[in-house]
C-alpha cells in the first residue's frame, strides 16, 4: 500500500511540472517554404521528409565545427526540437528559438540555412544562441 501511495504522489508531483516541451511551436511566421517544411519534419520526427529536403552532400556545422551531416541527424531526429521559435531573421533562412535534446537538455539556439538554385538546403549552420 505504501508503494502504491509513493507511485500515486509521484505521478501527481509529475503532472505539475511545466510541459514546455509539448508546446506547439508556430510555423507560420517561417515564410521560406523550404525551411518551413525542414523544421516542421524536425519537430514531427519525420526523417524521411528532413532528408529530402537536403542536397545528397549538405554541410552541417555545429557551434562553427563541420560535422557528417547524415550520421548527426539520423542520431538527432527523433530526440531534439524546437520548443519555440523566437526571432526569424533573413528571409526565414535564419531561426532562433529555444531547443530541445534529449542528450543536451535545453538551451537557446540558430539555425541557419543555405538553399541552392534547385531549392534544396545545401548548407546548415547550428549551434548555441544568445539573444
């Protein structure tokens, strides 16, 4: 019985704290249509929808440091989000909001896009924000 008490305390205690996380981020002040749809498959977890929406040898930065673009995400989708979009600078092609990951905890950042003329992102630049 008094497992039984512990467990339903906890689960009481855990429905008060703050559920930032499950916020809905707005999308439609995003006016770039490929970003839109790249961040949106970030926050829905869609892999397949994130890839193709990159060119076959996008360049990722993080914090300024190159990374293998497709080995980070394949990792990161699924586990990282944005839990509010904050600013949007150059024509949509530049995000900060407040983010996300399981590995990292929370914390604010940028994400900022290169498209090509074929309209695929070739080149996203990531890392630590302070605004």
């Amino acid at each position: 019985m008094k497992i039984l008490l512990i467990g339903l305390f906890l689960m009481c205690v855990a429905c008060g704290q703050p559920t930032n996380n499950l916020k809905k981020v707005d999308f439609e002040r995003i006016k770039n249509q490929t970003v839109k749809k790249a961040i949106e498959a970030l926050q829905n977890a869609d892999e397949v929808a994130w890839f193709s929406l990159f060119t076959n040898d996008a360049q990722l930065y993080d914090d300024g440091n190159k990374k293998e673009f497709k080995s980070f995400f394949k990792r990161a989708i699924g586990h990282e989000k944005f839990t509010s979009i904050d600013k949007i600078e150059n024509n949509s092609l530049l995000i900060y909001g407040k983010f996300h990951s399981d590995l990292w905890g929370n914390f604010q950042t940028y994400f900022k896009f290169k498209i090509n003329d074929e309209g695929k992102i070739e080149r996203l630049d990531i890392g630590q924000a302070d605004y």
